[in-house]
C-alpha cells in the first residue's frame, strides 16, 4: 500500500474516534443538571443493617494428651495388630509383656510384668475382653489389641 492511503486510513481512524468521543460527552450530565433533576425528589431512608447474630462458638474437644508410657504403650499394641500377632494361655516373650503393661494400666495395678502368659493373665483378659462386649476367650488378637488401644486413648 501506499504512503496516502495509510494516511487517509489513519486520519479517518482518528475522525471517528473523536466523533465518538464527543458524541460521548454530550450524553454526560453536569453536576449542576444532576442536581436539578434530583431536588424534587426526597431520598429514600436507608434500610437498618441487620444486627449480626451471635453463633456461639463450638467448644474444643478436650485433647486427651497420653503420657509417655501410654504412647509406647499404643505404639506397641499397634506393633502387635500390624505383625497379626495372638497370644494364649502357655505363650511367653516381650510381647507377652506388652498386655501385661496395659492390664496394669487398665486396673490400676502395678503387677510384676514376667512376659509369661499365664493362667493370671489371661484371666484379666477375659475380664477386660467382659468389660470391653467382646469375646471373652482369654486369648488376645488384633480385636483385643484395638480396644485396648481405644481405652487408652479415651
């Protein structure tokens, strides 16, 4: 294209771009044409806010913080449920002195743990497994383990 018909296209560009422009002032009311029109006319009365509504605030679930003790204690029964471990009258080992650390947790009792499951300490299992509504058989497995977990932790 040449240099004139560029020129020609940029000032029409610009021809109508002040025809909108001005044709846009002119739709623009003056402050004082503004208020003239508004002075008959009373303003209408603002609406009252709502008061907000108090919402009471839920109250904290109380945390129950474990001791050290009853830490390792969970951790280790869930040691127990991880390896599927059961335990019966006649079985003997560290294992065995895990339940026995909890049931003297649990009657607040401070037996001597000997990691023999003997005929002692499967009869406070079963008491336990009573106390708990579930099979009380004496013998301890992963159920066992979890409500022992859950006495704890409550």
């Amino acid at each position: 294209m040449n240099s004139f018909a560029i020129n020609f296209l940029v000032f029409l560009f610009v021809v109508a771009l002040g025809t909108l422009g001005w044709f846009g002032l002119q739709q623009l009311e003056t402050g004082e044409e503004y208020v003239v029109l508004d002075q008959g006319e009373e303003l209408p009365e603002p609406e009252p806010e709502p008061e907000p509504v108090a919402t009471p605030e839920p109250e904290p679930e109380p945390v129950n913080q474990l001791t050290a003790d009853e830490q390792k204690l969970v951790a280790d029964l869930q040691g127990l449920i991880e390896e599927v471990v059961v335990m019966k009258e006649g079985s003997s080992g560290t294992r065995v002195g895990v339940v026995q650390r909890f049931l003297n947790l649990y009657l607040d009792r401070s037996d001597r743990v000997d990691n023999a499951y003997g005929s002692g300490t499967a009869a406070r299992v079963r008491d336990f497994q009573k106390d708990q509504g579930i099979t009380a058989d004496g013998q301890t497995g992963p159920n066992t383990y979890r409500k022992m977990i859950e006495v704890i932790e409550s």
